[in-house]
C-alpha cells in the first residue's frame, strides 16, 4: 500500500546558528519536539555520521527506545543546511520499524529561515499495522510534528520557552473545553431536554414570552449550544471572549430581575454565571502565542523533488 511521506514546512523570523542550535543540541531539541522525551548522541566514529537513541514515552508507564544515525551537509555559499537521518526501533511494542527523512534548513534572506522536514517509515505489525497508521497513527503524527514545529518558532523568534508554550496551551484548552462544555449542558439539559424543571416557570413569570414560552425556550437553547460550538472556533479571539462576558452578565442580571430568590437556591444564575466569566478571562489572556499545527505547510510540492532542491539521493546516509 502506497505511504504518503509526511511533510511540515514553516517560515521562522530567525538567524540559521540559532535555528540550528534548538534543533541540533538533544537537550533543546527534545523540549519542543513532542515525538521525543529523550536523545541521547553517542560518541562520534571517524565517519561524519552521528549515532544516537532516542526514547519516547507513550503513557501508562510505556516507552518506545530506538536507535538513529544522522548526517548534516551545508551548502557552500547559500549557507543553507541539510541533515539527514535514518531511524529504527527494535521493540515490539514500537509501531515504527524503520524510516528515514532529513531536516532542511533554508535562509531566504530579511531574518527568515524555512525549516523543513519530510520523513517516512515502514510498520509492523501487518496490514493492521499498515491500515492503522494510514487512518491514526500517521495523521496524528504528522500533527504533532507540524504542532512541535510551530512550539519551536514561538522559541526562535519570541524566545518562549516550550515548557511556558504548552503549559499555557494546556490551559487554555482545559479551559475552552469547560466552556463549550457549560454552555452546551445549559442549552441542551434544562432548556431542551427539562424545561418543566424550573427554567419554563422562570420564563412565564417574566412575561415576556407571550404564550410562547416553550419556543422561545427552544430558540434560547438553541443559541446556547451555538454559543458553545462557536466558542470552539473563536477559541483564540479576544472579542468573542468579551461578548460572552457580556452574555453572561446580562443572562445573570436578567435572571435575578425576573426572581431575585433564585439568587437563594444552592446552585443559582450567579454560582454558575460567576466561574463561566472567570473561564472566559483565563481562556483570553491564553489565547496569545499559541502554537498551532494548521500554520505549517504540510504539502511538499512535487513527490519525486520538492521545491527547494532535495531529491531522494540527500536521505541516503
């Protein structure tokens, strides 16, 4: 079955030495890089090629070790460089059995360096090892490297560290997850599925409804789980944030107006509207500087000699 290589290109506002430097020396390589925990280079033959093992941890105390050989060549004049890599894991558990790829790094003048990578490997396991990476394991993997990449360029060009980077992904994640979360349960469970559960009342006392409580009940939690789906997709916009503080304030404000005693009960407006607005502080002030896999580009432009000069005989240690 046909493999397509994975390929993650992206433009950098940095020198080469730097770009370099965060690539090439193990302990900053592994800090952005989520494919690897651990590189360890061994000591160096008489050969221009650097062996080294690497380690990845794959969760539930499992780790998958190999071993790799890497050679770098920079070109006379453009100053550009090129490292080229064969990798290979000797553990069952290891889905990867061997593969190659190179590391090409392009300086295009004005500050700007292309670091790119196109790499491929052969499994195990046979055609469920095969049907497996072809519809998981290669997509996620490719995401993840095009995400790694995008951790490095926040370290090359603004000098964020990538453990502040991922933490601060994690939360902001953790916290767009609880608002779409909140906002869906709101519209869906006592809007939808129980209206007669209190919010039904609530809206016949205000009349404001007309006789037409249960569809505009409807249509308000309608609109509540559009506001979480959208949440989803204005994740990184400040604006959207700022709207649904207002939202929220006005939804609570309207609430305590209609029945100042629902401000009484144990869960109320203001116990849930109150830690929604906190979500939405915490999810924009970590919305800067987030690293996002869709900022690369992840097709090379031809299959037999991509665009800047590589050809099958650069991977070939």
């Amino acid at each position: 079955m046909k493999r397509n290589p994975i390929y993650v290109e992206l433009d950098m506002k940095t020198d080469m030495d730097t770009l370099w430097s965060l690539t090439q020396i193990p302990e900053q390589h592994t800090q952005w890089d989520l494919r690897f925990s651990e590189i360890h280079y061994l000591p160096m033959s008489d050969s221009d090629i650097q062996r080294f093992l690497y380690k990845t941890r794959i969760g539930f105390g499992l780790e998958v070790t190999g071993v790799g050989a890497a050679k770098t060549v920079e070109h006379r004049g453009s100053g550009n460089r090129l490292s080229t890599l064969r990798f290979s894991s000797d553990q069952r558990i290891s889905l990867i059995k061997e593969g190659s790829g190179y590391w090409r790094y392009t300086d295009n003048g004005d500050g700007i360096v292309t670091f790119c990578t196109r790499y491929d490997y052969r499994t195990r396991f046979g055609m469920l090892g095969v049907w497996f990476d072809r519809l998981l394991f290669r997509p996620l993997f490719g995401a993840a490297t095009a995400w790694s990449f995008d951790v490095l360029r926040l370290w090359a060009e603004k000098n964020i560290r990538p453990s502040a980077t991922i933490r601060k992904a994690y939360i902001h994640a953790l916290s767009v997850f609880l608002l779409v979360l909140l906002w869906c349960y709101e519209g869906l469970v006592p809007k939808l599925l129980f209206p007669e559960a209190g919010e039904l009342d609530l809206l016949r006392q205000s009349g404001l409804a007309a006789g037409q409580e249960g569809l505009i009940l409807t249509l308000l939690g309608l609109s509540e789980i559009g506001a979480g789906l959208l949440t989803l997709f204005f994740h990184k916009s400040r604006l959207w944030y700022r709207l649904l503080i207002i939202l929220l304030t006005v939804l609570m404000l309207g609430a305590w107006m209609i029945d100042p005693q629902l401000m009484k009960a144990p869960f109320n407006p203001l116990i849930l509207s109150l830690p929604m607005i906190g979500l939405c502080f915490i999810a924009s002030l970590s919305a800067e500087d987030l690293p996002s896999a869709f900022r690369c580009v992840r097709t090379p432009a031809s299959r037999l000699k991509t665009r800047k000069g590589v050809t099958k005989d650069d991977i070939n240690l």
